[in-house]
C-alpha cells in the first residue's frame, strides 16, 4: 500500500491559492497555519475558512459522504452546519473540503447559557427529525448501542485505578449498580441520526453563550440517542446536556443512559491516558471527567417509572 503524503504548510498554500485564485498579483495570499499541533490535516486558511485533509481513503469516504449529509441535516436544527465552498482531491484519492469558517469560540472555551442549552435542545429534537431512510441512502451507518453494563464493569476496574493514583473516588461508581444499568438498556425502536461526536472542540459558542454551530459531521451514525447526550453532557456539562435533552423532549432513561456512558467513558479515557495507552491531553481529560460527573437533580435510576417511553 502506497503511503498516503503528509501536508505541508505549502502544500496547503499551493491548493488554497488556486482554489482562492490568491497571488495572481504578486501578494501572499491567505496565512496557512495547522489548527492544532500535531494536527497536519486540518488548517486555518486566513480568518474565514478551514480546510480539512483526508489523510486516508476511509476518511476521503466520510468526508464526501459528509458534505451529503450537512445538506440534509441543515433545514432541521437551528444551529449552523458548516458549508463548503470548494472540495476535491489534495492528493490521489484523498479528499479536501474547504469550509467556511463557523464565527465564535468552541465549548471549551465558553460556557452554555441558558439560551444555549435551548440551542442544544432544537439540535437534538431537529437531529431526531431527519428522516433515517434519507440518511441511509447517503451511506450514513447503523450502529448498535452500546452495552451500558459492559462499560460499567471496564469503568469499574479503570476507576480502582484511578484511586490509586488519587485522581478519582472509585466509590462514586456504586451508583450505578448491575440492576441500574440493566434498566438502563437502550430500547429497541429509539435508533436516530446521532452526530457521534460532540466534543467541546465541535461545539461552536459565542461570548454570550449562544450555540452557534456544530462541526465534524464524519463519524455521524443512525444509533442511540444517548450517545449524544453523553457527548454533551462531556462538552458542556451533564446538568446543561441533560436540561436540553429534556428540553428536547427525551425523558428520564435516555437522559441518565447519556449521563452514564458519559461517566463511564471518562473514566476509562483518563485511565487509558495516565497508563501510556491512549492519547489526549490529560488536563483536557480531567476536565471531560469533571463535567460529566457534575451531579444532577435526577441522578438516582429508580427515580424514573419503569413505563416511560420515548417520541
């Protein structure tokens, strides 16, 4: 297999001079600059765009079946959906898309108003309204939930770690008991367009804490809800995911299935993390897991009636 080149700062120039028909009279052009260290696929291009890099053929698939999908979900939420004004190949089989930059800040660095948390709100309920049979014909997958109980007992064993290095009370994950998570079981029939992943970084937030935006639609999947509740609930918080989710319309068992893949999660990621086994920052880690053990008013799984049921 061919290996697959590594963007450099100019070959970035060269493609965005061309798309943006720049130095043609003698100027510069747009500064290049990679949005993150260690991040060589994804660039600023000045102070209104971004251009993206599929480093691989998978990626090329999830890029254009991206670009697809943005145009059906973008009639449904009240929130910007990024909008590309060029795309193509920066290397054999290898997509780009050059986006329009999203005005504002991303989660981590502001916080969500209230006015925000009604914006997550209309995301999710406009997410649940695109219509699956469309998102299929674009090549959206199907997913399968997760098993909450296999989480827990993975969490469990990460958090006697996480003890041990005095980074976390492994007493707080007696909350949730094999029972808990039994009930806690996805239901069948619940499956909807989920984003898949909304990390504070693709959740775009202006000053005054308004949501603005939602970016990276790749991992996109037809799946459990709660996965997006989970997502939010580490970007901005579980008591603000959770009063949006309910603000959407999802009741008790979604919401504290979110708030425990949540927890679960984090706990494993920082374990990964302080073990040499998995990437990130670990100041970044900590603070996901801070957010998503934030306590909220409906924490305990009895407190919701074994009949609810979903929209």
């Amino acid at each position: 297999m061919t290996q697959a080149p590594t963007p450099t700062a100019d070959t970035v120039r060269r493609l965005v001079r061309s798309l943006l028909k720049e130095g043609t009279d003698g100027t510069g052009g747009s500064d290049v600059r990679p949005v993150r260290e260690g991040r060589e696929h994804t660039w600023w291009v000045g102070t209104r765009h971004v251009l993206r890099l599929a480093p691989d053929q998978e990626a090329s698939v999830r890029r254009r079946r991206e670009l697809r999908l943005r145009d059906l979900v973008r009639p449904h939420v009240p929130v910007a959906v990024p909008t590309s004004v060029a795309r193509g190949e920066w290397a054999p089989g290898l997509a780009y898309t050059l986006d329009a930059l999203v005005p504002g800040g991303t989660a981590e660095e502001h916080d969500v108003s209230a006015v925000g948390e009604a914006d997550l709100a209309g995301l999710l309920t406009g997410m649940r309204a695109v219509p699956a049979r469309q998102a299929e014909t674009i090549g959206v997958p199907r997913t399968a939930p997760r098993s909450l109980e296999a989480l827990r007992r993975m969490a469990v064993h990460a958090a006697e770690r996480l003890a041990a290095a005095d980074e976390f009370d492994a007493a707080r994950l007696q909350q949730l008991t094999p029972p808990g998570a039994a009930q806690l079981a996805a239901q069948s029939g619940t499956a909807v367009l989920t984003h898949h992943g909304l990390t504070g970084e693709h959740v775009v937030v202006s000053a005054d804490g308004r949501v603005r935006g939602i970016l990276d639609w790749t991992e996109a999947a037809l799946g459990d809800p709660a996965e997006d509740i989970a997502g939010l609930a580490v970007a901005v918080g579980s008591p603000a995911a959770v009063r949006a989710a309910t603000l959407a319309g999802y009741g008790a068992r979604p919401c504290l299935r979110g708030l425990w893949l949540a927890r679960c999660d984090t706990v494993i990621r920082l374990t990964g993390h302080l073990e040499g086994r998995a990437g990130g920052a670990v100041g970044l880690l900590r603070t996901q897991l801070r957010r998503a053990w934030e306590p909220i008013l409906l924490e305990r799984v009895t407190d919701f009636k074994e009949d609810e049921t979903e929209p």
